[in-house]
C-alpha cells in the first residue's frame, strides 16, 4: 500500500479523506476478531480466498479465515489456520456438520513475524489449491462437491474452540479478498502484489481495513461489510495498525459515504424480495409495502443498464438480454434505499 494507482472514481460522492490511509487489522491474540455476513461465493462451484498475514510462533494454533454456519453445533467449511510448527493448514469441508475433511499444510513456515499472502481455491469439483506467497503448496484431485449451505465467517479465531482457547490470532491480517471464480496460477502471482479497485471480474468481496472504524468496510459494489468484535480487557477490539506490507495501492472506485450498511442492518426492514438468484430470463420482485419503488439496475463496474418504477405488489424483469455476469439493483422509495445482488447467467 505505498504506490497510488490512479483510478477512476465511478460515483462521484463528498468524501473526506477515506481513502489514503494505509492500514492492516492487528489482533491480540486474546479476544480480538473480526466478523463477516453470509458468503455466498463459497457456494460456487469454484471460488478464491486470498490476503495478507504476518503473526508470531505459538504454543497454540491461530486461525485467519474460519467460515461455518451460525449453529452451536461445531462445523466448518473452510478453515485457515497456522499451526504449533509454523506450518499453514487448509481444511475444507463441502457439509460443514461433517467432521474431518480434507487437509493440506504448506511446506512454508509461516510464524516468522513476516509478511506472507496466502491464496486457497476450489476449482469446480476436482481441484483444491493451497498457494503462498504467489506460488503453489500443494494442489489435490479428486472429487469436492459444492459447499451446500451459505455460511458466514470470521476472522482471527476459531469460534468453536473453549472461550479461554479460541486459536487467536497474534498477528495481522490485510487485503483479504472473497472471489467468486478460481484464479489460475498465472493470475495469483502477477496479481498477489496488488490491491484491487473493486470492480474487478467475480470480486465478491474486498476487505483492505483502510478506513479505521467499528465497521470493517468491504471495497466491492456489495458492500458486505464486517464489524470488529472483543469481550476482553483494555483493548477489546482488534485494531488497525501502520504496520503493513509493500502492495501496489488502488483506490476504492465504490464510495463508502452514503452506503447503506447491510450487514449492520442485516434482517431489518426490505424493500422487496427478488428471486430466482441466479436468474436466466425473468427475475421476480416482490414488494413488501404497496408503495412505488423506483429501480436501477447497474452492471458490477458501475454502468447503469436500465431504469425502472415498480407500482405493483408483484413484478417481472425481463433480463434475458443482459450479458451474462453479476449485477446490482438499487431500489428507493421517500425513506430507504438498498441494494441487492443477482447474478444472470
């Protein structure tokens, strides 16, 4: 994050000094983590988990990435962690109530109190790949179904471990990027150096934890944003610090100011329901109040595509003539807006 790369700002809104610092997310490794909304990325056939860490040995494993499902009941679907040996270990599960899975460790030791980019994809159903520092660990083929149900996750502790052993973290974490697609090996490495915009192709969601506030602000169109947690002592959440690693920096091409934050106000009041997601031809929207909602819709790098007043408690869009790809719907009324996600294909 030293080098500006100028980019193209794509909805003009007053901003103040957002942008610029540089920052990673530094945790404790007493009671800091971070916690992130539903990650429906990971139910892709194919999907990349990337970012930066640095942390410190420990008699103790320390987990970076955990994504599970909010049941008490422990589970899974993929876990990030580095072992008492220094060693990283990848485990994925495609049940996550389903125990054991399979599980890769690099060859590289990781607790050097070094920077290091880590990279895990699932490429469809045959091939999951561990990389560091832009270069393949190991690669297994074989046979991995679809994760079957959305999970959330977290970062910087396993949630599942005894309260006074969560595996915390003793480290930092930076740029973590959700994608909804595998990135090849020619990509990871010619990209893992650089931040993103936001904009790129099946970037689900971008966490650059540049903004120091409560909020863990996603960098994508989604807007997915994480919240930092802590129960214990003085410093109770995990908190963003200078220390970070050498990264071509680009800036956010989507606005924070005047987003509305959906995970903050996840399962409050909508505007309407859409479905079937993903969708081929005609997508359904259903208002929830009787009043008129205007709509964009608007592709994943920001141009508006179409415009559009629903009047009726049910409504047809035909989108059987949009490319195939991720796109964004914003509705309005007097009171509210938010934007929703649905892919066409």
């Amino acid at each position: 994050m030293k080098f500006i790369v100028p980019s193209l700002i794509l909805f003009a809104i007053s901003i103040t000094s957002i942008y610029g610092q540089n920052f990673s997310l530094h945790f404790d490794g007493d009671d800091d983590y971070a916690v992130f909304p539903a990650c429906e990325a990971q139910t892709f056939p194919s999907f990349t988990i990337e970012g930066w860490f640095k942390c410190e040995p420990s008699n103790d494993p320390q987990v970076i990435f955990m994504s599970f499902l909010d049941i008490s009941q422990k589970n899974a679907n993929v876990t990030l962690e580095v072992r008492e040996n220094g060693l990283l270990r990848f485990n994925f599960r495609s049940v996550a109530t389903d125990l054991g899975g399979n599980d890769y460790f690099s060859t590289t030791v990781v607790d050097d109190n070094v920077w290091h980019h880590f990279a895990v994809v699932k490429e469809g159903s045959e091939k999951l790949w561990l990389y560091i520092d832009g270069f393949p660990e190991v690669i297994d083929c074989g046979s991995f179904p679809t994760i079957n149900a959305v999970p959330i996750f977290e970062v910087g502790r396993n949630r599942y471990d005894p309260a006074e052993n969560y595996r915390q973290l003793n480290g930092h974490v930076d740029d973590l990027k959700i994608w909804n697609r595998a990135k090849n090996c020619r990509d990871i490495f010619t990209e893992y150096k650089s931040e993103s915009a936001g904009v790129e192709l099946g970037l689900y969601s971008n966490y650059k934890f540049d903004t120091n506030s409560d909020t863990v602000f996603d960098c994508s169109p989604f807007k997915r944003h994480g919240l930092r947690k802590g129960t214990l002592g003085a410093n109770n959440l995990p908190q963003f610090s200078p220390i970070i690693p050498s990264l071509i920096d680009k800036m956010c091409e989507f606005q924070f100011v005047g987003v509305q934050d959906e995970f903050i106000n996840q399962g409050t009041y909508e505007l309407a329901l859409i479905s079937p997601n993903p969708v081929s031809e005609i997508l359904k929207l259903e208002l929830t109040e009787h009043k008129d909602i205007r709509g964009q819709i608007y592709t994943s790098d920001g141009r508006l595509v179409r415009s559009i007043t629903f009047t009726e408690k049910m409504n047809s869009i035909n989108v059987s003539a949009l490319p195939a790809g991720t796109y964004l719907i914003k509705l309005s009324n007097a009171e509210i807006t938010e934007t929703k996600r649905f892919i066409k294909i």
